[in-house]
C-alpha cells in the first residue's frame, strides 16, 4: 500500500518508491520488535516473539527481494508497474476468496448453535410441562 501512495499521490517512479517503502517497512518493524520484546505469551510461559516464523519467513523475503531488485535493475518501470498491479489484484482476489469462505464456515457455526440452543430450549420446555402436569396429576 506504501507503494501505491508513493505511486499515485506523491508521483515517485517505481525505482524511488519501491527502496521508500522498504525503508519504511523496515522501520515499523524494528519499532514493532523493540516494543514487542519484552512481553510474555499470555497463554503459556514464552515470549511473544516466535522465532521460528522467522526463521522460515526470512530466507523467502530475501529470496523475493533478490528477485524484484534484478526485475527492476533489468526491466522498463512501465513492466515492473504491471509485474506489481498483477500481484496485487491476485492477492486481493485470494484474500476476499479466504474471507468469503472463512464467512461462510462462521455462518455454518452459527446455524449450528441456533439448532443445539432451539433443541436445548424445547428439551427444557418439555421438561418444564411434564414437570407441571406430574405435580399437576399429584394435587388431584
């Protein structure tokens, strides 16, 4: 996103906005693990700082940041620009497909409780009439 508004509003060529916005990405996240550093797992005796994930996530962001350096070293910005529109609306399309089906399991989950809580509510009801009608038959 930092691209795009260094794109659009501000009118960096990509060769400007793309070193920007690693810049700034990299500072939030320094500012990210300094702030995180200190606090506790709150469900178990650790850090919150998993570093595993970061020994997997690592090698791969360097491996893609390798790749987009030498495209735009070797491609016109106009290409580079499409290379990154591309990648954008497919991960757009792919977040609102894992949203919608994620909305869809919530959905299903719901119904499903309606049904235990309707089933749990005429369970008691009938409970409560044979209750009355057996205390009902006593008083006779």
């Amino acid at each position: 996103m930092t691209i795009t508004i260094l794109l659009l509003i501000f009118r960096f060529n990509p060769y400007e906005a793309i070193p920007i916005s690693k810049i700034s990405v990299f500072i939030g996240a320094i500012i990210s693990y300094i702030l995180n550093l200190g606090l506790k797992h709150p469900n178990r005796e650790a850090i919150v700082i998993d570093y595993n994930i970061c020994l997997i996530t690592i090698p791969t962001i360097l491996f893609g940041t390798i790749i987009g350096v030498t495209f735009i070293n070797v491609l016109p910005s106009y290409i580079t620009l499409l290379l990154m529109t591309f990648v954008l609306i497919s991960l757009t399309i792919t977040t609102f497909r894992k949203a919608f089906r994620l909305s869809q399991q919530e959905k299903e989950k719901e119904k499903k409780i309606e049904k235990i809580l309707e089933l749990k509510q005429s369970s008691i009801t009938e409970l409560n009439s044979d209750e009355f009608n057996n205390n009902s038959n006593k008083k006779l």
